[in-house]
C-alpha cells in the first residue's frame, strides 16, 4: 500500500452504507471509523477505531489495518476482546470524502462492501452522486442491492 493511499484514509469517517448484516441490525447506529497512520515496528499501519452506538451505549472495536503490497489488501487484527477476529479489505474508491471498502467473507460474515464519508450526514443529492460513483466501479457493482442505510442520529 502506497504510504500516500493510507495518508488519505487518516482521520474520521460515518458509515452510510453497508451489506454487512452487523452494522444493519436496528439496535446500532452512529457508526464511524478513525484511521490513525502509525508505525508497528518497521511497518507503516492504520490503526482502527470503530465506535458505536448498540442499544444505546457506546461501543468501541479496536484493531489495526495491516497493508499487504503484494495484493493491494489490507489485512485487518482485532486488539483486546477483538484479537481473534481477522479480515481483509482493500479499498475500492478514495475521493471527495468518500471512501469504499470491499470486505471478505469471514465466518461469520458475507462479501460486501462499506461506503463511509467524512460527513456525517448525507443531502438526497449526496447519496445519490455515491450510487452513481458505486455504479462506474466494477468490483462495487454486484454489492449495490444489498446496500442499506444505515442508522445515524
């Protein structure tokens, strides 16, 4: 991963969009994900902080992205309670606050793909230009219909 690509992923992003059953379950919201570049040893990562809202409460899911030059992928690694946890990603679009990201299957979790924005709140307008982006690229494509909205207050 070119330092340059995880430089533009630094900082916070609100989950709009998601087909991971997780983060469509009504009883969460206010999703958003903080990128931090740092060093782990002699390697450039992103280390990961997911917060949100699950009935209420805050929660938070910690881990760090793992860049895999070879396969322009990142390899994610819970921390704490997340440790086991491991996935890969690898991000489809890095522009005008918009960023989507492409998720494995895991056990516990179908292929699928994240729209995540700098702005908390979307207009009608700005949803619409992000399907229309989603539509001119090819790997987020087949993902479209299992697209939902999810919950932000």
């Amino acid at each position: 991963m070119i330092d340059r690509e995880m430089q533009k992923m630094e900082g916070r992003w609100f989950l709009q969009y998601s087909g991971c059953p997780l983060w469509k379950k009504g009883s969460i919201d206010t999703i958003s994900f903080d990128f931090e570049l740092m060093h782990k040893g002699e390697d450039l990562v992103l280390k990961e902080q997911v917060e949100y809202r699950k009935n209420g409460k805050m929660k938070v899911k910690k881990g760090f992205e793992i860049p895999d030059e070879k396969n322009r992928t990142f390899r994610w690694r819970g921390v704490g309670m997340n440790r086991l946890f491991r996935n890969t990603s690898k991000v489809l679009y890095n522009a005008e606050g918009i960023l989507v990201m492409w998720f494995e299957k895991t056990v516990s979790t179908p292929e699928s793909i994240d729209i995540l924005t700098r702005k908390k709140h979307l207009t009608a307008q700005e949803s619409g230009y992000i399907f229309r982006i989603l539509e001119t690229i090819e790997d987020a494509r087949k993902f479209i219909p299992n697209l939902e909205s999810v919950n932000i207050l």
